[in-house]
C-alpha cells in the first residue's frame, strides 16, 4: 500500500469507505485560484496516482498531485451540502 504526501482525516476516510470505497481527486477550472476540486467515483486513469489509507482508496490526478502534496483531505458533514473537501493546503 502506497500511502499519499497529503494527510486525510478519519472523517474523510469513513466516507470513503461509505461510497465504496475509492474516491477520485481531479481539478477543474473555476474558484478564487482559478482551480476547483472535482471529487468523482471512478477507476484509475493513466497518469493517475492510486494511494492506500486504512480502508480506503484515493485515485488522485496528474493535475491534482502536486497541488495536494502537504494538504489535509477532509468531509464535511454538517457543511451545505456535505462534501468532500482540501483544507491547510500549503500550495
């Protein structure tokens, strides 16, 4: 199991896991910064990074992995509407 350079909270990790168990991270134009996370249900694409967390599986993109490095994955239950989420990204 490869484990990811970013930190993903236990709440994060139990939704994972509720949605079957892999989750992809890509980006998409749009935001403050210009890029939004893109949160999806999906396989690998080539490219891709595949990580491993206690029970859980983040396909993360070739865009996406730089920018996460150091970051902290989270979900939000209580936000409007629930969701997955990046929060302390150093980048």
């Amino acid at each position: 199991m490869r484990f990811p350079p970013f930190t993903v909270t236990r709440p994060a990790i139990d939704q994972i896991e509720v949605v079957g168990g892999c989750v992809r991270v890509d980006l998409e134009p749009g935001g403050c910064s210009g890029r939004a996370y893109a949160w999806a249900l999906a396989d690998a694409r080539p490219g891709d990074e595949v990580y491993g967390c206690e029970g859980a599986w983040l396909v993360v993109s070739a865009d996406a992995r730089p920018v996460l490095d150091g970051a902290v994955v989270d979900y939000g239950a209580a936000l409007k509407p629930p969701r997955f989420r990046v929060v302390r990204n150093p980048n």
